[in-house]
C-alpha cells in the first residue's frame, strides 16, 4: 500500500496518473494547500519542503521499514523502478527518459508555474513578468512539438517523461498558449488524454476538489505566497 499526500495540481496529477496506470494499491491523503495543511507536522517529516505531492510506500522493494518520498520527480523515478514500468531498461532508453524528466522538473514545471503566477494570481500585472514567462512556456511548447515530430512519446515509449509533463500542458489555454500552433504536442496531448488510467486519474481529483478555482482569499495568497525562511524556521513548532 501506497499513502499519497496529494492535492489538485499538475504536480499531484503526476502520480495518481502514475498509480492508475500500474494499478499499484493507494490510499490519497488530501493535503489541502490552501488551508495550508502542508505546514503541519506530520506532513513535514514527509515533505520537508512542505509541497505536494509526497508519498510512503509500505511495501518497499527487498522489505524493511516503509520508505518516504518527496518531490514529484523523485517519486515517479521510485515507482518505476519499484514497478519496472514506464522506464526504458537499456541504458540509452532509460537514459532518454530520464533527460525528458528532468527537463519538465527544471523546464515545463517552473516557468509554466511562474507564468500562471504573474498572469493569474500576482495582484500587480507586470507586462514584463507576463512576457516573459507566456515566451518561454511557448518556447518549451515548441521544443516538445519539434521532439514529437518523429515519435510518439517524448522518449519513445510512453514513459515518465510523459506523465511529468502531461498536467503542464493540460491548461494550455490559461497559460497563454494556442495548442494549434502545435500540431504534435497536440497529437501527443489528446492520445494521453485518451488513455483510461489518464481519465480515471483526473475524476479522483474531482471528487477530492470539487470546485477548483486558484487562489480566492488573501489569506490563500499568504498560506502559498508569503512564505520565507523565518517561516521555515516556524514550522517545526507547529
């Protein structure tokens, strides 16, 4: 059995994505963000860095006391090797896959981030700031349409790669972007859209978070926004 600490975002989507595909057994604990349920203790020993989404899995490869693991790159990477699947075997394969993965986790993940931050949720629009990220989104769009060009998946094989950077792509619209102008990252993004693990995945989130809508309050806005290394500091006593 697999605890997942998770909430309704790209990064949370990674991994039920991932558990659908493999069937592996999961029970999802909510981590409402904005609430900032993230900060509490027990949460902490998780997910030091008090993000979503984490996980313990009770059932680790050879035994032994159950492992934890944050970050969402780092767990897709545990889960297939725990699994076998979705990661190439050979060296360049895996090699490939892992490239792709990190290039969401340093790429597609935080400038896509920081556009929807300065576009939607900053309380000053900065032209700027809003240039700046809605181009380079649209550069990294044009770099996954070029790879798909000739391939199917981003390493492939359908892999990790994709399922890092499927919920990144998923609200191209509110990032700015035409996915026409994509042709192939759009072939590619309706075939995982299409696949029932995909579809299964993004109904728990629904049902976990009914009414999904950013940041409404300002006390949101603090909880996700306001914090700094004093705060950090803080959090163990809480």
């Amino acid at each position: 059995m697999i605890d997942l600490y998770y909430w309704t975002t790209p990064n949370g989507h990674k991994i039920t994505i991932f558990l659908e595909e493999t069937g592996l057994k999961y029970k999802i604990i909510p981590i409402n963000i904005g609430k900032g349920e993230q900060f509490k203790a027990d949460f902490l020993a998780i997910s030091p860095n008090n993000r979503i989404p984490a996980i313990i899995d009770h059932e680790p490869a050879g035994g032994g006391k159950p492992v934890p693991v944050f970050e969402s790159g780092a767990i897709l990477l545990y889960l297939a090797d725990k699994t076998g699947k979705f990661i190439a075997k050979d060296l360049r394969g895996r090699t490939e896959t892992l490239e792709w993965l990190f290039w969401q986790m340093g790429g597609l993940g935080p400038m896509a981030g920081q556009n929807n931050h300065f576009g939607v949720y900053a309380p000053e629009k900065i032209p700027y700031a809003i240039d700046r990220y809605r181009n380079e989104v649209n550069r990294l769009y044009g770099v996954m349409n070029k790879r798909l060009a000739d391939r199917r998946y981003l390493a492939g094989e359908y892999s990790i790669a994709d399922i890092a950077s499927y919920p990144w792509v998923v609200p191209w619209e509110r990032q700015g972007q035409n996915i026409a102008d994509f042709p192939h990252l759009k072939r590619w993004l309706e075939a995982i859209a299409a696949r029932e693990a995909v579809k299964r995945a993004y109904a728990k989130a629904e049902e976990i978070n009914p009414n999904p809508g950013g940041i409404r309050t300002a006390e949101e806005r603090a909880v996700l926004f306001g914090q700094t290394a004093q705060s950090v500091a803080a959090m163990g006593s809480r």
